[in-house]
C-alpha cells in the first residue's frame, strides 16, 4: 500500500512539474493526510513520518520552519524531526531549559498560535522567546500532537514575518496533528512493549547513519548539513527507500555521489 501512495505523490508532483504549477494546498494536504496513514501499518517508520509531517506544516501553513517532539514511553519529550538544522537546534535549546510553546502546548494539550514574540509578557518565555528573536522569528505556533485525552507530542511552526494564522490554517494544523497522533497511537498499539524499544533503538541507530552520511556529505560535497540531507532525502524518495538505508549506503560507499546526485 506504501508503494502505491508513494507512485500516486509521484505523479501528482510530476504532473505540477509538467505543467508549471506547484500543487494546490488541498493537493499538498490530500497527500500528507495519505502519507500519514502509513502510520496505521506495522512496519511504518513514524520517524520518517514526522519528517514528512513537518515539511507538509511549512508548505501548508506557509510557515518558515516546522518541527514535530514525541514523547518516549517514559513520556520523555524528544526532537523527532525538523525541516532545518536551525529549528532542531532551537527545539532542543527549549527541551534542555524546560521552557517554551512546545513543552506549554505538551502540558496544556491546547493549541498556541499567533504568539508574537516580541509582544509576550517577560516572564511567559523568558529564555525561549529572547532565542527564538535572534535566530530571526517574529511568530511562532504549536499544534498538539492529541488524540481524546492523550497527548503524544506537538507539531511548532515557526514563521518569520509578522503573520498570523487565519482560522482556516488554524484548523489545518489541529488536522494534521489529530490525524499523526491517531496514526502513532495506533502503531504504539499494534506493538508490545519489547516491540516499541527494540524500534525506538533502531529509529536512534537509524538517526546516527543520517548525521553521520550528512557530514560525509557536507565535507565531501562542500555543502551544507541541510543541503546533504536534502540530496539524502530526494535520492530516497526517488527510489522509495527509506533514508536511513541510503545514508548506509552512502557511508559503505555504495552509493558514489553523482549517482546520489544524478540518480
């Protein structure tokens, strides 16, 4: 079933490249809501997932930056995915202070958008908001990751123009957020617990592959971090694979890079 979503994202893309146009936001939202329901197989990666997650909350919402934290089986928040190196940098700042929408919106199981961070109260984020400003963000929103009663995680979009978000975005981002988290809770369910940790170890051990392939890249390449995981991440959306199994490949030397470029 993944192959076949896979193809019809294909060509709906393909048909936007012929014909000049990128795809309409319904197109966009049509097709995360389809690659979010891969969560519903057992042998999804809901790492990769989240990845495919925040990138449809940039496109959709017209944000800057998105990223998703999950919360562990402990209920321990991590940074699961992120559509840069910047917000990944910023996200992990806000764990490690306790401070921020993220961990606000986590604890409240309430949305937070249209925050303006130069317009907050002192004392609301006092470490996060004085970062998020001089990494360059004026507005910053957070959608949790929730379903019923539970909440897993946060979808964080960041934007850095002073602009809000209507009610019609509004109830995009709660959509995708409800439909990740029905997804997830419903693979967490399919698996026991020896299941969980054995899959949450190789989604770590996966990671490591992908930063350790990146800076290959970036020094082989004269890129940069994020330019590397762009060519990692198209060359596997191009040949359906996963990303983790072409940043192996990548490091064995398998995959030479004008066929990680041109392939």
């Amino acid at each position: 079933m993944g192959g076949e979503q896979a193809l019809w994202g294909y060509r709906v893309r393909l048909e936007g490249e012929r014909s000049g146009m990128a795809p309409s936001r319904e197109t966009q939202l049509g097709q995360l809501l389809i690659r979010l329901a891969d969560t519903l197989s057992e042998d999804a990666d809901p790492v990769e997932l989240m990845s495919v997650l925040a990138e449809g909350a940039v496109n959709i919402l017209a944000v800057n930056e998105a990223g998703v934290m999950l919360a562990d089986t402990r209920g321990v928040l991590r940074v699961t995915a992120s559509s840069s190196e910047r917000i990944r940098d910023l996200e992990l700042y806000e764990l490690q202070n306790h401070d921020g929408p993220c961990l606000e919106c986590f604890t409240s199981g309430k949305p937070i958008v249209n925050v303006h961070l130069e317009a907050i109260a002192p004392d609301r984020w006092p470490r996060f908001a004085p970062r998020a400003r001089g990494a360059g963000y004026c507005v910053v929103h957070a959608f949790p990751i929730r379903h019923r009663a539970q909440t897993i995680g946060m979808v964080n979009a960041f934007d850095s123009a002073e602009r809000d978000l209507d009610p019609d975005d509004v109830h995009l981002g709660e959509a995708m957020a409800q439909m990740a988290a029905i997804g997830l809770l419903h693979h967490r369910a399919a698996l026991d617990r020896e299941s969980v940790i054995e899959q949450l170890q190789h989604a770590l051990q996966s990671r490591v592959s992908v930063e350790q392939a990146k800076g290959v890249l970036s020094v082989r390449l004269g890129t940069s971090l994020p330019d590397a995981y762009q060519l990692l991440r198209s060359y596997a959306r191009r040949h359906a694979r996963a990303v983790a199994s072409v940043a192996l490949d990548v490091l064995s030397g398998e995959l030479d890079d004008s066929s990680l470029i041109g392939g």
